[in-house]
C-alpha cells in the first residue's frame, strides 16, 4: 500500500509517520511506500519503508499532480495553515487552505481510469460559529465565523461532493483542538490552551490571554492519530452522504485545565501561568464551540485514548518528557 501524507511535516503529520512506520500496516494491509509532503522537508524516518520526501506547497498546482501522479492508494490531507493565521493572512489563508485542497482533489479526478483513492481530510470545529446549543449535536448546522472555519467547511463539502461523484473515498474529521502540543508556540489562536500545559511544565512562564471560565473541545495527540488511522480503514459504506464528522473528545474549561496541571504536577507548576487578556484573542475564542455529542463517529468506531484533562497532561509527560517535568 502506497500511502501519501501532505503536511507531513507538522505536529500530528509526525506523530501520525511515527506510528505508521512503527506498525508498518495501516488496517490489514503492508505499508509498501510512503510519500511525505510539507513546505519544509519532513523528517524521514528511520524505517526498511521505501520513503520519498517531497519539499513543495500543496497551492502549487503541478506539485500536487505529481504527487497524485504515482496514483497513492490512502491520502491523508493534513496540510493546513493555522487559525491565527488564516486570520491574520486572508490571501494566504485561502491560497494555502482552499486551493490546496482543490488543487488535490482535482489532481485525483484527472487521472480517471477508476482511480478512487481513499482521502482523510483534516477538518476543525471551528467549521461551527455562534451561537451554540449547549452541546453540538451531529445535526447542528456549519456557520463558521472565521476564515479558517470557512476554509475548512468548504474543504468539507468538496470532499464530500466528489465523493457523491464516485471521484474518490473521502472522509472528513473535524479535529477537536489537540492538547498538549509538543514544541514552541505556533500562530494558532488556539495555542494557549497547550501553552499553559506545556510551558508550566518545562519550567517556563505562560500567558493565559483569557479567563478561567473558557470552555472548550479537546483531544490529546495521541487521540489524532488514532482518528487518522480509523477513518483509512474503516467501511466508509457505513457513513452515508455526510462524510464530516465531528470526533469525539473532552469538554474543559481553562480552569479546569488549570486545576488538572495541579493534581498532575502541583501547585508550584501552575504557578507559572500569568493572566494577560488579549481582546484579539477573546473575540476569536467567543465564538468557538464549546462542548459537542459525537454519536455518528462513536458509533463508526472513532475512540479517544484519554477519559479525563489529567490523562491529557500524563500523555504528555510520557510521550515528550520522557515521564518528568520541572516542579
């Protein structure tokens, strides 16, 4: 099996390698060749996996074609620019997050001669906007109120559009916020909600931009990669015409979250969080949702490792410091 990754390069397209090329399968079948994509050279991996790693930008057109052109038999589309930036860079944020998607899709339609690839499109719950039940059910209408929601929900209905067309096998998954990201800040408006994990526990100072009483979607990186590899193997015959679903995940508010990093690491660590309100970053947030009910995808298979926001923290501890943190 022939499996391409586009946004190989990021967070979850390098956790997701890792566990490919440590299982070498994906569902029943042998990885035989893996192709990476970002806009900076992914990591390859040290694995007996014949691996390509392609240095292009999913919005150049004739890049993406010839990456489609080896005909892979799984795509996963990770590639994306973050929240905060699709914001900020509208033209970028279209070019990147819209183009590119059509551009791949359009790729796939080219080829024809019966070529129907499955693809595993990463979508968000920012594809939903204000103003919410308490709870968004899987019948709560898509009305983003940002340009990265926009650009994903459209990303959602091509998918979904060329899959009723008999083009390819799409599956959308809109990922809760993952939390605790690995590394350093990136533009996401969403990045708090890691940073006040993350940084706390290596020892450094984070800025909460907003107040305790913030609610929000999460799921922990491991819980990604797990939806990533379902959504490749599952009988998609059994999802019907709406191939976006909403993935499970927990339902915090920051302080809870905060209360969660005390019970794991204590008081002293949570010491290191300075509240510092960003008006930019309470408006963006005011309109995200809050908590969801995830039966389609429960019901399709889609599983969370974590049960709790503590769970979140451990995973963390375990798979980025080794077990240990700075108290």
């Amino acid at each position: 099996m022939h499996i391409l990754v586009l946004g190989a390069a990021g967070m979850v397209g390098r956790k997701f390698v890792e566990r490919l090329t440590r299982d070498g399968r994906l569902g029943k079948s042998d990885v035989t060749r893996m192709t990476l994509q970002d806009v900076v050279a992914p990591t390859k991996p040290n694995t007996s996996i014949p691996v390509e790693v392609v240095t292009c930008d999913v919005a150049e057109q004739a890049a993406v074609a010839k990456l489609v052109a080896a005909k892979p038999d799984v795509i996963f589309h990770l590639a994306a620019i973050v929240s905060g930036e699709a914001e900020a860079d509208f033209d970028k944020g279209y070019r990147i997050n819209l183009d590119g998607t059509r551009y791949l899709i359009d790729a796939i339609r080219a080829i024809g001669d019966g070529y129907k690839p499955r693809v595993v499109f990463t979508s968000s719950i920012a594809v939903f906007g204000a103003p919410f039940p308490e709870k968004i059910g899987d019948e709560f209408f898509t009305t983003p109120l940002t340009s990265y929601g926009t650009q994903k929900a459209i990303g959602e209905l091509l998918i979904s559009d060329y899959t009723r067309k008999g083009l390819l096998d799409g599956v959308s998954i809109r990922l809760p916020t993952i939390c605790v990201r690995p590394g350093l800040p990136n533009k996401a408006a969403s990045g708090f909600f890691s940073n006040i994990i993350r940084e706390p526990l290596a020892g450094k100072e984070a800025i909460l931009p907003v107040s305790e009483d913030v609610r929000h979607w999460h799921a922990s990186p491991r819980s990604a990669v797990g939806f990533l590899l379902h959504a490749a193997t599952m009988d998609t015959s059994t999802i019907g015409p709406r191939r976006a679903l909403s993935m499970p995940g927990l339902s915090a508010t920051v302080g809870e979250q905060i209360a969660a990093l005390t019970r794991v690491a204590g008081p002293s660590v949570t010491a290191r969080i300075r509240h510092q309100p960003d008006p930019t970053i309470v408006g963006i947030v005011a309109g995200w949702p809050r908590d969801f009910v995830t039966d389609r995808a429960l019901k399709l298979g889609f599983t969370t490792t974590e049960k709790t926001f503590d769970d979140i923290i451990r995973i963390h501890i375990e798979d980025e410091l080794g077990g240990t943190f700075v108290s």
